[in-house]
C-alpha cells in the first residue's frame, strides 16, 4: 500500500484535478433485490470511446454474502493525503470501502493490480463496527487527512443517534466514534466539509427504523424526517450548530462543499415539501461569523393522472420531483441535479452559488414519464436519474436509476429495471444523451459510482 512517491492520481488543487487524463472505468455498486440468496456485486464499466467494449460492463466482483444492498462506497484514500495537517501523501488510491446498507457489513476491495477484476481483501463483520463504533446501517464514506470517514444511519438496534467513525488508512481497522460532543445531533445521513475552515457539515434522513421499510406517511405528514444541516468544529470534533431549513422541507440528504478550499458554502438537495410536494436545493455559507442557509432553487411538482401513479401518490394528482441527488463540477460552476419522481437530470449555472440558473435540461424514465433511452427508443424507462457523478473536467456526466430497493417499491411498484447512461456536458451550458451508452445490469439494481482516477464527489482539496 505505500509507496515512495505520492499517487498521481492526488491533486494539490481541483484545477490541477480537471487536467487530469480522463477516466476509463467506472465501479458502480449492484445489488439484488430478490431473496433468491444471490449476493450483490461490484460491477465495472468501460468508459473509453475507443474501445470497443464501451458501454458494457466488463467486470464484477460478487459479495461474500447475500442482502448487503450494497449503496454509496468511496475510496480508501483521495487528494486530501496532500493536505498540510495530517498529510499521508504515500498512500494510493487503490482500495474501494464498500459498506452494506442494510448489512452494515464493509468490503475492502483491491483494484489493483487488474482493475477490471478488483478483489476482496478483508471483510469487516457488522459485530466488529457495532462493537468498536456502535454504529449501524452504514451509509458515507469519504477518505479524510487523518483517516477513512464511514457514518452510520443509527443504532445497531435501528434507533438513534446516527453519526460517523473512523477507518484506519492502512489496516481499515475501525477506530471508534468520531464526535466528542455531539449536541442536539440525533438523525444522520450525508457529511462533507471544509478543510479550511476546519468545518464539518452533515445532513439528516431517519433512522434505520424510519427508512428501511420504505417512507412512512405518518412520519412525512408529522415532519419527522430531517429538515436540519449540523454544522461541526472538525479537528475538535464538536457540534457547533444546527441550521434548520423548517419542518415543511423533509429528507435533507446530499451535500456537495465548494471544492475550492477559500469557498466557505455548498450545497443540499431538499427531497420534499409537505407545502406542495415541491423540491429543492439550498446553499449553507458564513454570514457575520457563523453560518447560514438559504433555499436558492425550488423544483415544482408536475400534474399527473392519478390512474398513472403509484398508491402512495395518487391522492396528491401530482408527481414530486424528489430530488435525491446532486453533484458540483470541480471549478464549483455547474450544478446537477437529479430528479427521480420526473426523470429529469437539470443543470445549474451556479457560478453565483445565490442565483442559479437553468442551463439544461435532459428526461429519461420518470414515474409517469417514462421516457425512453435513443439507444432503446422503443423501450420505456422506469426509474430515473437518480445517483449522479461528474468527470473531473466536467464534460461527462454519469447516472443511474435505483433510489433504495424499499423506496423502489413503493415509487415504482412494478420493479426498477436498473440502467446506466452517460451525458456529454457542453461547458457553456446545455446536455446531450450519449446515443451509444446505455448499461443495463441484468436483475440487480445499480446505485453508486466512481470513476478511475477520482470524481467530483470524492476528493477535497487543500490548495487553490
């Protein structure tokens, strides 16, 4: 694992970043929503345009186990190894962290030395973290200056609190619980922060016991989902703040910070408003020595026949957009933003991060929609875009389809068949479907991804 000289893939600055080769490969997480006992996977997409495998998956690893539900995963270690405090610039980026949602159970997988066929070289048992961190159902993970940073929806009895804990960055031993003093900070889901400001920031779902079975109503209409940002001392490991965006707006999920490390905001996905099923997406930022938050886009609910929607909507006569993802370009200008009610991918011009503007727009799948791939035109798509990564230029944008096999069901009743499409990003504005990219994933649904050499939504930067 450790070498002499710092892995190429680091970056000092996301501007040095987005000058790096492009990316060959994706890893993307599968996992199977049957009880037939087959485990989920690791897949691996072929990204280059030359070759002529593009746009299949050309590997694939299965789990030990079966019923991990395999979600988000990271890398074992990122750009921030170059950092000044806490540096470990002799790692490489070379072990993907992959936690099982429902299982909390962790694969350390190996990409090396054949990418295409990454191993499993340690599994840490849910026992283990339960015991040493005294977490569960784990969600995050992102590679930090002083180790590998995992956070957990709740308690291994599926209540709270959710919080975070630390990986070692050599021997993925689990080092304990991360915060000292936690605060009023009850739900979890998401965290990111700002190096320089030795600021953390998390977001909120439910706990285990709210989420897994799939939205409850009663807990929606009553506001007990997470409507608040946590704003934390980072290198103290103390809660600061609590920024509350109102009971109305539920599910605060997906957070994406400024990569540049002077920028002091960032952004957060709102899923819903029980006002009128709208979205949205608002920007945290220091305002007079403390933080602050502002609602800086609303998405609106779309009219639908009732016969056309699922149970849990009918009543309403409309389709939320639910935006359950989000991502930044590396020179903080674009912002994408997923709609998984709709089926639309939108993109923001947020070089003024306090006002956006519409710069494209792109529909595939959607719960009423179901608009098709050009490459299946025939075909409708159900799911929509959904988990979204960004290359490090900002000139292709991946997506896939599948939320949470449990909000799956109840969203899209009759089964997401999962897919994966590319987007080419035009840096004026403006989004086009790759004609010649569509991945489908063969009875498992796909979730997250990340690209070779890094992406937006995995490395932090200590230099500008």
């Amino acid at each position: 694992m450790a070498q002499w000289k710092p892995d190429p893939t680091f970056y000092p600055s996301p501007r040095l970043a987005m000058l790096g080769p492009p990316e060959k490969l994706a890893y993307v997480a599968a996992f199977n929503p049957t009880k037939d006992g087959r485990p989920d996977r690791m897949t691996v997409v072929d990204l280059s345009p030359a070759s002529p495998r593009y746009g299949t998956i050309v590997g694939k690893i299965d789990m030990p186990k079966a019923g991990d539900e395999l979600h988000h995963f990271g890398w074992n270690a990122c750009s921030s190894a170059l950092c000044p405090y806490a540096p470990h610039p002799h790692v490489e980026r070379r072990y993907l962290i992959v936690p099982g949602l429902r299982s909390s159970r962790i694969h350390i997988l190996d990409t090396k030395p054949d990418p295409l066929n990454p191993k499993i070289v340690r599994v840490i048992e849910p026992e283990e973290v339960f015991t040493r961190a005294r977490y569960s159902r784990l969600h995050t993970i992102h590679c930090g200056p002083e180790g590998i940073y995992v956070s957990g929806l709740g308690s291994p009895d599926g209540e709270g609190p959710g919080g975070i804990f630390l990986l070692d960055h050599f021997s993925f031993d689990v080092l304990g619980q991360w915060e000292m003093d936690r605060g009023p900070q009850y739900l979890a889901y998401d965290f990111w922060w700002h190096l320089g400001q030795d600021t953390m920031i998390t977001s909120e779902w439910g706990t285990p016991n709210m989420i897994e079975n799939g939205l409850v109503p009663e807990l929606l209409l009553n506001s007990k989902y997470g409507h608040h940002l946590h704003i934390w001392d980072l290198r103290r490991r103390k809660h600061l703040q609590a920024l509350d965006l109102g009971a109305e707006h539920q599910l605060v999920l997906e957070l994406r910070a400024a990569h540049d490390p002077t920028k002091a905001y960032g952004f957060v996905g709102v899923v819903v408003s029980l006002k009128d099923l709208s979205s949205s997406v608002w920007v945290w930022h220091r305002e007079n020595g403390s933080w602050s938050i502002r609602k800086v886009i609303e998405i609106p609910a779309e009219p639908a026949d009732p016969e056309q929607l699922p149970p849990l909507l009918k009543g309403f006569k409309a389709v939320p957009p639910l935006v359950s993802d989000i991502n930044l370009s590396l020179d903080d200008r674009v912002l994408y933003v997923s709609c998984w009610g709709t089926g639309e991918m939108r993109q923001y011009d947020v070089s003024d991060p306090f006002s956006p503007r519409l710069t494209g727009s792109v529909h595939l799948g959607g719960i009423v929609r179901r608009t098709p791939h050009p490459k299946r035109p025939s075909v409708p798509l159900n799911g929509a875009p959904q988990m979204v990564e960004v290359s490090r230029d900002g000139r292709r944008v991946y997506f896939t389809n599948s939320l949470y096999h449990a909000w799956d069901e109840q969203f899209y009743p009759e089964g997401v068949r999962s897919w994966m499409v590319k987007l080419d990003a035009d840096p004026a504005g403006g989004l086009k479907v790759d004609p010649d990219f569509f991945v489908e994933f063969d009875g498992y649904r796909s979730h997250q991804i990340r690209l070779e050499g890094g992406d937006c939504s995995s490395d932090s930067y200590c230099y500008t």
